[in-house]
C-alpha cells in the first residue's frame, strides 16, 4: 500500500501542490492523477519518485520513503517520464532488456523483454533502433522498459498521449492485466477522462494545487468537479456498454 501524506511541492517561491493527502493505493490497482495543463500531475509523479524535492511524507507498505534518496527509491518504483529520451544509440530490445538488467539479474532477461513486447503488440520493433521510431512507437518502448522491471509502484506520465485509439486501449488494457498479476501499485498521469474512468481503479482530480475529488471514477467524476478542475460545462453518461463517457459541452 502506497500512501501520500500532507504533500507539499513547488519551484522557487512557487508553491505548485499543498496538502496533499492519497492515502491506501493498494497493490494489484490503478489511479489516475487528472487535472487541467500545469495542474501539477507531472511535479507530483516526480516528488512520488524522488526527483523533486517535496514536504510531507510517503510511505509503502509502512516504510517511510520520505528520506530515501532517488536511487534507493528507484529499487521499488519506476517512473516514466512525460518527455522521453532522445538519441538513444539502441534498439527496442536491447533497451528493454537494459532497463532489466538495471534492477534485476534475471538470466531470463531476454525471453522476459521478448514477452513484454509481445504484450504491448511491438514485436515487430524489436530490433529497430529507438532514434528511428514514431513518436507513439517511442512511447511503447518506453512503457516497455518501465513494464519490464515488475516494479511495486509503477509511475506513468501521460503514458497514451502519442498513441492511436487502438493503442491506448491495448495500453491501458496491459497496464492494469499487468498491475493485478503483480500486484503493482500503478499510478498514471492521463488527460483522456474517459480512458481512465474505463481503465483505472481510483482517480484523483488535482485543482489549484489540491486534492480536489479522489475515488471511484463513477464518484470522483461530476459535472461539478469538471467545472471546477476544468472550467468546462458537460455531462457524465454511460454508454451501452456501461462505460462512462465524459461529454463536453463549452468552456465556461
Ligand atoms: N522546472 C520548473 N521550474 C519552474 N516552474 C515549473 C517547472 N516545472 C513545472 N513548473 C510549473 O509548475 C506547475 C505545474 O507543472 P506540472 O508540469 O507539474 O503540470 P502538469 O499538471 O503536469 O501539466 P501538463 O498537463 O501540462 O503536463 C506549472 O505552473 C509549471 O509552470
Ligand atoms: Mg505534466
């Protein structure tokens, strides 16, 4: 169980997040961070992974991680950024199987990196250099090499933004397969509401730098909320299938 207390995070004399309480993300589950453009999803993922300096304190499985320096950190949660690396002199595979080989010595580190492509639909990428890649491609590479380290807490910023309908479902569909087999706690930073209320356990709606909803997606996403966190007007619906479907009307 992860759990986020009195979080405080800014830059400078800019305070970005205050107060921020997330308490019992459990293991095998997946929450989504939500809120408009410099909402502070992305500050809050990297406080969570050590990578910004925060007030407050975090804890797994009653372990205090506050004081743990990002390298200790890095040993229970992996974190994929929101802009990826560039110029990368390797191919899918190999950078896979070094984003293994960093965390573990699993002699089966090639058949495991295999097996993740294959689950991600990038098999066919294997030994195509990341520098040639799309950008959508990249970001399945990426996911990849976070999927492949079965970490305990899984960080993902905005990890469907470059990808087609097709692919972020098969995304979103592996990532929580994946989450529950392992038990990992998962966390993703996401813009599309409809795609997390589909596919994530818990969603946290961030607004003005505080926690402003937090639940079950059905719960945590109200008109209200959306007007307040969006300043939009529109409606929450089910479709046929019971999915819930978030509709815009205006900006308010
Ligand atoms: N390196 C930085 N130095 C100064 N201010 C920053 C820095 N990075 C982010 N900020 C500011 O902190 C606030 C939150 O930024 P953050 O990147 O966390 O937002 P976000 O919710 O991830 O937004 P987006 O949806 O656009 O990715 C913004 O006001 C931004 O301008
Ligand atoms: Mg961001």
């Amino acid at each position: 169980m992860l759990s986020v207390n009195n979080l405080s995070a800014g830059y400078g004399r800019k305070s970005v997040l205050t107060g921020i309480d997330i308490p019992g993300m459990q293991a095998g589950t997946m929450t989504a961070f939500l809120g408009q453009n410099g909402a502070g999803k992305s500050t809050l993922l990297r406080s969570l992974a050590g990578l910004h300096k925060a007030g407050g304190t975090l804890s797994l499985d009653g372990t205090d991680l506050t004081h743990q320096s990002p390298s200790a950190r890095a040993r229970s949660i992996t974190y994929m950024p929101q802009s990826l690396p560039q110029r990368v002199a390797l191919t899918v595979l190999e950078a896979t199987i070094g984003a293994l080989r960093a965390s573990s010595r699993d002699p089966d580190a090639v058949k495991r990196s295999l097996a993740v492509l294959e689950r991600l639909g990038i098999s066919n990428l294997a030994m195509s250099q990341l520098d040639s890649l799309s950008g959508g491609q990249r970001q399945l590479a990426s996911l990849a090499q976070a999927l492949v380290r079965k970490p305990k807490v899984l960080l993902l910023d905005e990890p469907t933004s470059a990808l087609d309908v097709a692919h972020q479902i098969r995304v979103m569909r592996t990532i929580r397969e994946i989450t529950q087999e392992q038990g990992i706690i998962a966390i993703a930073v996401l813009h599309d509401l409809a795609l997390a209320a589909r596919w994530c356990d818990r969603l946290v709606l961030l607004s003005k730098g505080r926690v402003l909803t937090d639940g079950e997606p059905a719960d945590a996403l109200t008109a209200a909320a959306l007007l307040e966190a969006y300043g939009v007007t529109g409606r929450i619906e089910r479709c046929s299938r019971g999915h819930i479907q978030v509709l815009i009307d205006e900006v308010a």
